[in-house]
C-alpha cells in the first residue's frame, strides 16, 4: 500500500508539474462533452434504426462510447507510455533497484493516470447527465460497473504486452498506433457497430472493447442487469484469461531479457 | 582484515553481452570477497568490467556464469532480498525526475522501499541535511548542480538505511572541489558514521587511495590484482621502471648498471635517458654506481606513481 501511494502521488505531482497540461486535460474533456451534444443536435431526428436497440439517444450513446472508451484506451497504452517516459529520464533503473516487485516498479507509474482517468470520466459521465441531457435515468450501475472493471482487465492485458515491448524495443509506436486505429474505427464509440460494412464487423467483434461498450451501453441507458449481461461478462472474461497472464508473461520475459542483455538502462 | 561472512562474495562470475559479432564478455571468472564494513575499490580502465559488476550485484544485470552472493544472500535466486539490503549510486547524474523538487523525489523513493510516508518525510528531512542540500530541498532536481544531484544520489541509496553501498563513479563530472567534498562526507557518513559495507568504482586514483582500505583492479573482465592500494603499490614497485636522465651521455654506464643484481634490464631511451626495471627497490649498489658515475645524474625516479604502476602492470602488453 504504501508503493502505491508514492507512486500515486509522484504520479500526481509530476502531471502537476506542467501545469498548463494538467489543466488543459481537464478543459479538453469538458469541452468534448460540448462537442458530443453538438454532434447529437446535429443529427437530430435522423438518427438510425441501429440506435433503437439503445433507445435511440445518440447523445447519451456517443457520451458512453466517447468517455468510457477514453477512459479504456488508457488500460492499452499508459503502462507502455509511462515505462517510455521512465527509460528516457532515466528513472527506471534506480526504480527498479529498490526493494519493490519489479512488476509494480514497472506498471505503478501509469497508477495516477489511471486514477485521474477515471475521475474524469465519472465527472463527464455526470456532467453529461447534469448539464447536458444524457439519460442514465435507468442505468444499473452494479453491473455497469463490473462490466467496465471487467473490460479494463481485458485491455490492461493488451497493455502489458505493449509495456513489455517498450521494455525490449524501446519504442511504443507500432502498438500505439494499432490500440488508436482499433479502438476508434471500429469498437463502435461513434456509431453502433452494425452500421460497420458487413466486412469489417468480424474484426469489430474481434476486439475486447466492442463488446464492452455494448455490454455497457446497454447497462446504462436500458438498465439490463448484469444478470442480462452474461454474454458480454463471459468474452470480457475469456478476453481477460488469455490477454493477462499473456501480458504479464511477456513482461517478465521482457524483464529477464534486459537482465541478461544488459539493456535496461537504453533508451 | 575481519573473519566475519563476506558481505559481498562472488566466485567465477561471468557476463557476456550480446554483439553482432558474438557474445562479448564483460567479466570473465572473477572471484573476490568484501568484508562487513569495508570501503572496497575496483579499479581499471574503461570496459574492464566495474559497472557491470556492480550492476549484477544490483540485480539490474543477470550473469552468465558464476555466483554472487551479498550478505549471504543469491542475487540471481533471491533479487527482492538483496535489493532490499542495498543502496544504489549510479553513474548517470539523470536518474531523478527533474521537475519534482529534491525533498518529493527523496520521499517517492523511500515510499517505494517501503518506508511510510511519516517516516519517508523525516528520512529525506534529516538526509538532506546530512548531505547539505536543505537550501535546495524544494527546488526542481533538475535546477541542481552536478554535484549536488551526486550528493542527492548518495542520499537517495541512504534512504532505508541499507547496509551495502554500491557507489558507480559518484564524483564523475565533479569538479574538484566538490569531488573533494563528496569524498569527504563518503567517507566520515557511510563508513565513519554509519559502517557500511562500500563498494566504489572510480578512476581517479587519488580517490581509491584516499578512500579504500582495499582495491581490486580489473582489467577486461579479469582481477588482475587485489589489496590495500599501498601493498600494490609496494608490490609493483618491485618491478618498477626507474627513468634515470643524465646531464650528458655516459655509454658504458647501460652497461655496467646492466650489470648489478637489481637491474632487470636496461633500455636506453636517448642519449641522456635510460630506463631501468627493476627486481625490487633501488638498492645501495645501484646507488653506489650512480655516484661512481662520471657524469652528474639530473633525475632518478620511478617512472609512474602509485596506482598507476598497478594499473599499467595489470595491462597485458
């Protein structure tokens, strides 16, 4: 407990430090909720059939998709991100000679991210419903919540093996770039997935992330129980068996391999 | 020199780095053992294998071969024990996260040796005191002087109070002032005051004298020679080479200094300069024939000083 809280709160006084960032962070998902609304009035009456399944609200259906997805993308790249930001401050090294598990050494930097994300996406989801008109007026937050624990478990193990190739290679890019192209195009944040050409719906389904943000959506704008959302629990959990233990897998290889070739330190 | 468990013993360690080429070996079979207490040096040229035997005792590096124990404890087979008995001095002054200031950078490091934050705020209080940078406690790490995050370096490896040191190069890029100051506080705090086993890399000569009450030397991968800097000294003044220069060329004095039992061999340098190896210390013979020389002697001195000797003796040629 008391790792996790340094490495909570260096987290929090590093992001801190930049100011005009940290704030910026905070402006920017305040102003995306504007832009949602805007894009919702936009479409207006012309929404299509596809959202009927979620009652037809496209505000509070982009306010899910936009936020949670966020929220979620962090559980693909911050573990990976922070361990590139260590290696090139050369942190890492005397992080990893202290007498923490390497594995915290190596993930606890992205734990104040992960905090902040969420508190953000608490905030918008409760703006959205406070200010802008999005309907949680049926949600059923249990299982919305376990679903999304679920989901982030899921991409967190994506996320370790992204860490674990920073670890080897040095460079998050090509990992970076597939978790973003992924995520927006075709896990249904803006758009439900059906509207998708019928060629692209099997990679949509293929990713993690589409089935939760449909378990999720229809956690909180139908209020479907978790008891209804035994199909989604059960591919965010075989998403989760496989992707985890492979990701904490390569970590741990990843860890042995700069052990022995000496590589920890570069950068 | 004590008869208590070595506090760091390693024997037929290996570490070989992936090349292009092949595997290219760092140290290759060392054996050597560090007493509870003692201020150790390891000396050699650059690529003789120091940072990388530190970096295995640290458990940043996994060897290929051999064992290495520190306090009796495995650093391959039991890493988290012995991380959590060490404290760390790298080399690379960067090792902070520069935009946190002194004092939050000290704390986050206690934290993640498992002090609790009361207890992390009062050790970094009372270390930046000890190592003179309480003026400096809230500003950024990345405002500060090299050797004041030398100095925070060494307070960071002091933070739970563990009872091996590994210092790697800490007063590289000093100037020598505050290398001097550095060696001092190193010295009166980690072994005067607080009795911890120190292991230290350096080039500097004058530090390893100064500092270590003993020395080993290695030379790519190999320990070429080991014990207190004066013994080696003594040891390679045995074979020492001697430059005598003369006010004005003597030749048949090569030959009948070539002569005397001490005298190894002569190279005759120029006309005024002879290099003289020698079996042991110039002895009263070799004095003798000196003065019994015709021509007036300028200078007669042992070619290097000190370690230096050492250093060039455990060179292959």
């Amino acid at each position: 407990m008391t790792r996790l809280l340094a490495l909570t709160r260096r987290g929090l006084l590093h992001a801190a430090s930049y100011r005009l960032s940290f704030f910026g962070n905070y402006l920017g998902a305040a102003l995306v909720l504007i832009f949602y609304r805007v894009l919702a009035e936009f479409y207006g009456a012309a929404q299509p059939a596809a959202l009927a399944a979620y009652g037809g609200d496209y505000f509070t259906f982009l306010l899910i998709g936009g936020v949670l997805a966020r929220f979620f993308s962090l559980g693909l790249k911050q573990f990976a991100r922070e361990l590139e930001h260590e290696l090139t401050a050369g942190t890492l090294e005397p992080v990893l000679a202290t007498a923490a598990p390497p594995t915290l050494a190596l993930l606890g930097p992205a734990l104040w991210t992960f905090l902040e994300g969420l508190l953000i996406a608490a905030a918008q989801l409760a703006a959205g419903a406070l200010l802008l008109g999005a309907d949680f007026s049926r949600a059923d937050w249990p299982a919305a919540l376990a679903l999304g624990a679920l989901t982030l478990l899921a991409l967190s193990g994506w996320g370790l093996l992204a860490a674990a190739f920073v670890l080897v290679f040095k460079r998050a890019d090509p990992l970076s770039w597939l978790a973003d192209v992924t995520l927006y195009m075709f896990a249904g944040v803006y758009f439900p997935i059906p509207l998708l050409p019928a060629v692209l719906r099997p990679f949509a389904y293929a990713l993690p992330l589409s089935h939760a943000l449909e378990g999720l959506r229809l956690a909180l704008m139908r209020g479907e129980p978790l008891a209804g959302l035994g199909r989604y629990l059960l591919i965010l959990l075989a998403f989760s068996a496989a992707l985890v233990p492979l990701g904490l897998w390569a970590l741990r290889a990843g860890l042995r391999h700069v052990r022995r070739t000496g590589s920890l330190g570069h950068y | 020199m004590s008869t208590a468990p070595p506090a760091i013993a390693v024997s037929d360690l290996a570490h070989a780095y992936p090349g292009r080429a092949g595997p290219v070996p760092a140290l290759r079979g060392l054996t050597l053992a560090v007493a509870p207490g003692e201020f150790f040096g390891l000396f050699g040229p650059n690529g003789a294998g120091k940072t990388t035997f530190i970096r295995i005792l640290a458990t940043l590096v996994t060897p290929t071969a051999g064992r290495a124990r520190v306090l009796g404890l495995d650093v391959a087979a039991q890493p988290a024990q012995v991380r959590a008995r060490i404290g760390l001095v790298s080399s690379n002054e960067n090792s902070f996260y520069g935009r946190l200031t002194a004092r939050q950078n000290l704390e986050f490091f206690a934290g993640l040796q498992g002090l609790r934050p009361s207890a992390a705020r009062l050790r970094a209080a009372e270390l930046l005191d000890v190592f003179g940078l309480r003026a400096a406690a809230d500003a950024p790490a990345q405002t500060f002087s090299t050797g004041m995050r030398q100095r925070l370096n060494v307070a960071r490896a002091l933070l739970h109070d563990p009872p091996v040191i590994f210092l790697d190069e800490p007063t590289k890029g000093l100037d020598v002032l505050a290398a001097a100051n550095l060696r001092a506080l190193l010295k009166d705090e980690l072994v005067g005051r607080r009795g911890k086993t120190v292991l230290l890399t350096t080039h500097d000569l004058a530090e390893m004298e100064q500092l270590c009450g003993r020395v080993a030397i290695l030379e790519a991968g190999r320990l070429r020679a080991a014990g207190a800097p004066a013994d080696l000294i003594r040891e390679a003044s045995a074979s020492v080479i001697y430059r005598l220069e003369l006010a004005e060329p003597a030749p048949a004095l090569a030959g009948q200094l070539a002569g005397l039992p001490a005298v190894a061999a002569v190279t005759a340098v120029s006309a005024t300069i002879l290099e003289l190896t020698l079996r042991g210390a110039p002895g009263r013979e070799l004095w003798a024939a000196l003065a019994a020389a015709d021509v007036p002697v300028q200078r007669f001195a042992p070619k290097d000083d000190g370690l230096v000797t050492v250093l060039k003796q455990a060179q292959p040629a």
